[in-house]
C-alpha cells in the first residue's frame, strides 16, 4: 500500500479527492494534518488574497477564528476529508496541527513510513516567492519525495463543513 502524508488547511473537495486519489496505480493510505486556517498570519492571507484578485475575502480575514475558537471547524474539516477519502476506497486517518507543522510532519512521516508528501493549499504567494511555504520547507525536512498541489473550492459544500447556523 502506497502512504501518502497530506497536509490540508480546508476541507477536501471532489476535485481534491479525485485527485490525490488517482496519483498512483497502488492502494492508497493518507495519514491527513489539519492546520486551522487561523493559525496563519493574517496580514500574508490578505496580501495573498489582494493578489490574487479576492478583495472581498480580504476584507473578511480578520473575521477568521483563532486559537481554540479555530479548532471546531478545523476537526468539521478534518472529518469531512476522511470521509471522502474513505468513501473513496482508501484508508484515512488524521489530526489536527497544533503547533510546529513540520516538526509533527517529520515524525509522521517517520513513524508511519510515509512514501510521500503531498501539500494541499490554497495559493499562498508571498510565502512561496520566498520559499516559507509548507512544502518548499518540508522539502528539507522529511526524507521523502514532496508535492505541492492547489486545493480545490466547492462552493455549495462550504455549509456541509461548517453547519447551516455558521
């Protein structure tokens, strides 16, 4: 069975799933982190939505959960892609990110014998121009083979994650 380690800080959608599940011939198995969103510097997310044309969403970051507040729709999210990938055929298994993503990522890798990484974020411009993003960092880290990959937006599954009164 092919193990990939797939680090996500939203939701998986169809076209994610689809795709990171058709990326090898062999069975899949996922071991999935889940970083809250708003664990992330806020002023790099809105400069990155400024540059990417999402004023709008701009204008909303500092609406952003943080800390504890970020962990209930960070574990919604995380369930949600574990059932997808289940439903998929494959095996899944995941946690959410505390502190010190790669350091975790490193031993995960470790511990389960990981064939690959795969880092599956929303464009984050100002941190890949000078190479701070997840996987140009992980690349040093964990020993095995990383791909980086832009998710995927589902627009009418947003409520299915956060709930109808959210």
């Amino acid at each position: 069975m092919f193990t990939s380690v797939l680090m996500i800080e939203q939701p998986l959608s169809t076209a994610d799933v689809d795709f990171v599940t058709t990326l090898h011939d062999d069975a899949m198995s996922f071991v999935v982190l889940m970083r809250p969103r708003g664990n992330e510097d806020r002023l790099l997310r809105a400069i990155d939505d400024v540059a990417l044309g999402e004023l709008e969403q701009a204008v909303h970051e500092a609406d952003e959960p943080e800390g504890e507040e970020a962990l209930r729709p960070a574990a919604l999210a995380l369930e949600h892609s574990l059932q997808r990938l289940r439903a998929a055929g494959c095996e899944a298994v995941g946690q959410i990110i505390d502190n010190h993503p790669l350091d975790l990522l490193r031993s995960v890798v470790e511990q389960t014998h990981a064939d690959e990484v795969i880092v599956l974020t929303a464009p984050h411009l100002v941190e890949e121009f000078f190479h701070r993003d997840w996987a140009s960092r992980a690349r040093h880290k964990v020993g095995v083979p990383v791909l980086k990959l832009y998710a995927h937006n589902d627009e009418d599954e947003e409520e299915v994650v956060t709930g109808p009164d959210e």
